[in-house]
C-alpha cells in the first residue's frame, strides 16, 4: 500500500513538472545577448554603474551603451534605424516628439534635475562669481562660457531658457541677447558632457550642465534661483514663458520647445532586437532600491515610484512593470 501511495506521489509531481515546463512564461531563462541602449550624456555615470550591476545580475548579458544628446539619440532610431532596444531620455518630451507613436508606444518618467552653472579653481573671475553676479560676469570679454547644441541635446535648449527667464527675473531688458553675444558658436558643443573636459583643461571658464553631471565630476557650480533653474514643478507655468525654436522631427523643420521643470523619460523600442533583455532593465532602472537608487546616490532625485501620464499608457506597458509604476501627469 505504501509503494503504491509512493507511486502516485512520484506520478503526481512529475505530472506538475511536466506541466509547469510546458506552460509558456511560467519557466523562462535568464535574458542573454546583446542589449543596446542610447541614453542621454547625462546620464553616463550612473549607467555606468547600472550596467555593471545588471551584468553581475545577468552575466549573459552585454550592455551596450551609446550616449549622445538626446535628441540625437532618437534620430539614430528614426533616421538612420540604428538597432536600439532601450532610449533614455533628459528630456522626456523628447520620446513624446520624435519616437511615439512610431517608434515606441511609453514614456516613463523617472527622475528630474535642475540646471547650474558650473566652473573651477582656474576659471577667470572664478573667486568674484556668484547666484548673484554670474550673468555680469559671463557678459566680460575674455570670459570663454559655453553650453550644449540645443539641435542635439536637451542641456542645450534648456541653457537658452535660463538665460531667458534671467532677462525677467532680474529685470534686465536685452539680457539674453547681451548673454548670447559673449557666446561665439564655437563654445556650442553637441553634448553637455563634452564641456566637463573643456572646464577640467581650463579652456571654458563657465559651462551650463545639470546639478548631477556637476556633483557627479567634482565641479563648483552655482545654484541659481528655482524660478530660473527649472528644477521645480511648481514654477511650470512660469517656466513654460522660455520658448526655443529647434530642428524638427523631418530635415528642415522646425519646432518650439516650452519651458518646463527638467524630467527625463525612458522607453522601450517597439522593435527592440532583445525585448526579454530591455524588460528586466527596466525592471531594475524602475526599482527603487536598484537603478533609483544609484541616481539617488549620485545627486540626481528619482520619481519613487516613476510615472506615466495616463491609465491608457498604464495599459500599454509591459505587465512585468507596471507595479514600478503610477499614473500621474
């Protein structure tokens, strides 16, 4: 009786196994391969520092990473089609431009930033500047300041804006223009990051990046007031008073960029060539004790939890990662 109840223990497992094998999703394997993201210059360190984490997690998995201004990324997706699983964004409205709904079909918002003006020891005027004077000192001849191409990258546009909401903080008429003419078009470089070395050689006194890519390389850096930094939400409708004309989503177009409190966006490419890989990124970029985390760590606050602007956005994310993420506009 015994062998006999042991039998049909052993045949009733086996029967589970079978079944739990042969039940799609239930046992997949771990993601492998290749997995390519573009990701905004912004962002380099901390990805950095994901992307060893998540390979130690997943070993059979190579991250790829290409950083570019984000604009840029995306028009390596829409013009040249280059393979690209995961695109990170400075500025989500970015994806909402120039990738949904072709390209991708979210936009999860997951971390924010302010704008500061960054210098060093070396930089001229460097023990006189201050939040209150730095906009005296970038209209001195002799003083090399620069910033971003607001064509490629988010930084860029968003360093026209503070200029511009200056000229009515302060109440200084013709403020940007005087600004803009001690700015050659030589000191617009294609991505924020590229200004670090410039500062670090000594051959840019003053580069406008964000509070992170400064905190993150060691630079002084000034914080200015929020109703200029766009690092508050609460001053958008102030904010959004900036408006800079960029490129467009086709060759010789144009479009306006309002101002707003800086938020970057990530989503996943609808033909991303290793969609399992992208997924479990995502599920750890999302997670608050994992990606959030490192952005944390190194001066960039994270939206706990992320954010996507509608319950019809909610529906169109993967299952694995909507409980990383809420509805909120």
């Amino acid at each position: 009786m015994k062998k006999t109840v042991s039998n049909i223990l052993f045949i009733t497992l086996a029967l589970v196994a079978f079944l739990v094998i042969s039940i799609p999703g239930t046992c997949s394997a771990e993601p492998k391969g290749n997995l390519i993201i573009f990701h905004a210059g912004s962002l380099s360190v901390p990805f950095e520092a994901m992307e060893k984490a998540f390979e130690a997690k997943y070993p059979g998995v190579d991250v790829l990473r290409e950083a570019a201004g984000s604009q840029q990324c995306a028009r390596k997706i829409t013009d040249v089609k280059k393979p690209c699983d995961i695109m990170a964004s400075a500025d989500y409205k970015v994806i909402d431009k120039l990738l949904i709904p072709d390209y991708a079909s979210m936009n999860i918002r997951f971390a924010t930033n302010q704008l500061v003006l960054c210098y060093t020891d070396t930089s001229t005027f460097a023990s006189e500047v201050s939040a209150d004077n730095w906009y005296e000192i970038l209209q001195k001849k002799g003083v090399v300041w620069g910033h971003s191409d607001p064509n490629l990258d988010p930084c860029g546009y968003r360093s026209l804006m503070v200029l511009k909401l200056a000229e009515t903080y302060y109440k200084i008429p013709g403020l940007y223009d005087k600004l803009i003419a001690n700015r050659p078009q030589e000191n617009v470089r294609p991505k924020s990051v590229e200004l670090i070395s410039l500062l670090q050689t000594g051959n840019m006194d003053y580069a406008w990046e964000y509070l992170s890519v400064a905190v993150q390389h060691g630079l002084k850096y000034l914080i200015l007031p929020d109703q200029i930094n766009l690092g508050n939400y609460q001053y958008d409708d102030l904010y959004e008073k900036a408006v800079v004309k960029v490129t467009g989503k086709e060759p010789g177009t144009f479009m306006d960029i309002k101002g707003q409190s800086v938020t970057y966006g990530v989503t996943l490419i609808k033909d991303a060539p290793n969609r399992e890989a992208a997924i479990a990124f995502l599920l750890y970029l999302l997670d608050p004790q994992g990606g959030l985390k490192v952005l944390k760590d190194m001066g960039q606050p994270p939206f706990i939890p992320a954010r996507v602007p509608s319950e019809g956005m909610m529906t169109s994310l993967p299952g694995e990662l909507k409980g990383l993420v809420e509805v909120k506009n």
